[in-house]
C-alpha cells in the first residue's frame, strides 16, 4: 500500500515537469500563416527554417533555414580547395619550393626521354643493318632466312612501341609542367593572401 501511494505521489510530480518539457513548433506554411504545432514541423516547411519554443510561447531554439543549393555547392568547392591548399603547403613551404620541384621532375622526364630517343636510334640503325643483310640475300637471289625476318619484324615493332612512348612521355611533361605551373599560381595567392593577413 506505502508502495503505491509513493508511485501514485511520484506520478503526480511527474506529470506537470513533464507539461513542462512539451515543445511546440512555429513556422509559416506556403499561405505564409504562421502555425504553431505541438506534432512538429512538416518535412515540406523545415528547410525553411522554424522556431521551438516552451509551454509559455518563449522561443527556446531557433532553426536555421537550409541554404540554397548554390550557397551548398559554394561552401563544397571552398572546402575542397582547403583540402588542397592544406596538401599544396604541406608540399611546399614557398613558390620557391613549386620551382625546384618542377626543375627536378622535368629533368627525370628529361633524362627519360633522352633514354627513349637513344633506344629509338639504336633500333632504327639495327633495321637498317638488317635491311642491308636482308637485301643482300635478295641480291644473291636468297632467300630471306625466317631468323632475319623476325628480327626485322621485332626492329620495326620496337620502333612503333618507342615512338608511342616518346608520344606519351612528351605529353606527360607537358602536363607534369601544367601541373606544377598551377601549383606555383596558387602558392602566390596563398602566399599573399598571408602576407596581406598580417
């Protein structure tokens, strides 16, 4: 019996603080009337922004209209670029730095593509001995031994397969040098944007 009585009395507190906690839902609908809600806002009008507020009509919490697509789309693209500015500067300290770093690449690609010229020289000078020998059977009235076509076959083959990697090294400096120019433009910016800062 104390039992009840005592879940009875606590129920009894309960009851009003609980009264209390109710919150209520201001916002306009599309006729623009403000309507006040006990449910909640409809998904419809909550991205328009809207106000809780207590039992006695006192805005407690305010929400904030959804921004516009653009604004979304603005606040991304700025925070993609701090991505980026943060990895450019963990890159390089200066533009000096862009500088060097694009001297060193260059030369590697440099020194590949001067490897990829010899190779294509040196192929080109055997297809050409082979095509004397080869030449020199038919002159004879020979004919061309299997051995000495299929290197001449693989001299040529090789020629093609150089020439396309001289193509693709050729276009990948001229895009590694793209790249590192960009870099360089946007550590100016950033670099004055700090100076003015200060």
């Amino acid at each position: 019996m104390v039992v009840r009585r005592a879940a009875a009395s606590l129920l009894l507190i309960a009851l009003p603080l609980a009264g209390q906690a109710a919150e209520l839902y201001r916002y306009l609908d599309r006729n623009g009337t403000l309507v006040i809600d006990r449910q909640g806002v409809p998904p419809e009008y909550a991205g328009k922004g809207y106000d809780v507020l207590n039992e006695q009509g006192r805005v407690i919490r305010k929400v904030a209209p959804a921004l516009p697509a653009a604004e979304l789309d603005r606040r991304e693209r700025e925070r993609q670029q701090a991505l980026v500015d943060g990895q450019l500067r963990r890159l390089y300290s200066n533009v000096e730095d862009v500088d060097r770093a694009k001297a060193r690449k260059l030369a590697e690609l440099d020194g590949l593509l001067q490897i990829k010229k010899a190779n294509l020289e040196a192929t080109r000078q055997l297809q050409s001995q082979l095509m004397e020998q080869a030449a020199v059977q038919q002159r004879n009235g020979q004919a061309l031994p299997a051995d000495l076509q299929a290197r001449l076959d693989a001299a040529a083959a090789d020629q093609v397969r150089l020439q396309a990697d001289l193509q693709r090294f050729d276009e990948l400096r001229s895009s590694t040098s793209a790249a590192f120019d960009a870099d360089r433009a946007r550590m100016q910016r950033l670099e004055a944007a700090q100076g003015a800062n200060r």
